[in-house]
C-alpha cells in the first residue's frame, strides 16, 4: 500500500472501487493512443471523469499509475491459475486469455507503448518485472505440475514459461501474426505433451 492510500484510509475516505477502473481503463486508453511520453495525469483524470488529486491519492508516480492499470487488466482476464485437472488445458486457457487481452483490447496496444520506455527508465523498470513477475507466477504453477507429471517437453519449468510466453510476445509486437486459438494450442503442444511420457 503506498502512503497516499495509507492516509487516505485514515482520514475515513476508503477508495472506491468504480473510481479505480474508471482510471485504470483511461490510463489504458490514453497509452494505447499517445504514448507513455505523452500521457498526463491530468488528461487521465479528464479522461476517467475525476478530479486530478484523486489520481495522486492512488499513484505517486506516473509510472505507478501505468503499472496499476496493466496488473489490473491482467487480473481482470487471469484472476487465478486453472485447475481443472488438465494441465495442458489450463496452460491453454492462462495463454489463450493473454492472447485475447493483447489482441482485442486497448491492453495489447498500451503494452506495447510501455516496452522501450521501461528500457529507459528504471523505476518503471522495476514496476514492470512486477507485473511479469506475478503474471509469471500463475502459468509456473501450471508448468511445475506438467513437470510433476512427466509432461514437460522443455528442459525445466522456467525455459517451459519463457518460450510460451515469448512465442506469445514476439507475434504481438514483432511479426504480428494471429494469436488465435490455433496458435495458442500449437505453442502449448510445443511444451507440454498431450499424455504422460518418461523422461531418458
């Protein structure tokens, strides 16, 4: 919790839920529109139809702001990792709704326009391996179980995430290819096999 949400709870002004997507969604918007460079917090308030210390009580930083608004997105369309007692088809459903984030949302563009910025700046750097992070730790649960079912194609759980999620990534913001079902299957098959097999 950052000291502005501290405060505001003390003075008896609980934050309220509707305000904050209204401000995630237009932070979403306007960096999928103008930029990381050119996005204000002002034209955020504008935009999420608030005031602009509302903003400040949530986020000390524009960075944090922009970090809030993915996490929540990404939240939003993987809440927790499946577990439906497939675990291909949990990897599926976890990527397969990354895909869909990316590709159909304001989400997919911002993404994209928040890349090169946090190359160069370090504390939105840091708020970024954040959100990969956590993102990460939902889709290693499903990879630790394949590999405790003698189901993981890659050589161990974290080279498995790497080239699921970087197969994903590349089409989105290299090739730009589709990330339709048909490709989110083909990149689960490619390290998770279809039944139990024993590892030479």
């Amino acid at each position: 919790m950052t000291a502005a949400s501290v405060d505001a709870t003390r003075r008896g002004r609980p934050r309220r839920a509707e305000t904050d997507e209204a401000v995630n969604a237009a932070t979403r918007r306007l960096l999928a529109e103008v930029g990381y460079g050119d996005l204000t917090v002002e034209a955020v308030a504008k935009l999420a139809g608030v005031g602009k210390p509302t903003v400040y009580r949530r986020h000390g930083s524009k960075a944090e702001l922009v970090a809030a608004a993915l996490l929540d997105e990404l939240r939003t369309a993987n809440p927790t990792a499946p577990t439906s007692g497939d675990v291909a088809a949990d990897a599926r459903e976890l990527l397969g709704n990354l895909a869909t984030l990316l590709s159909t949302t304001d989400f997919g563009r911002a993404i994209t326009e928040i890349v090169s910025p946090a190359n160069r700046e370090a504390h939105l750097a840091d708020l970024f391996d954040t959100i990969v992070g956590q993102r990460r730790e939902l889709i290693r649960s499903v990879m630790r179980r394949a590999d405790e079912q003698h189901r993981l194609l890659a050589t161990d759980v974290e080279t498995a995430i790497d080239l699921a999620l970087g197969a994903i990534y590349f089409r989105h913001l290299i090739s730009h290819d589709s990330l339709d079902t048909a490709f989110v299957t083909a990149v689960v098959a490619s390290v998770i096999a279809p039944k139990a097999t024993r590892r030479r």
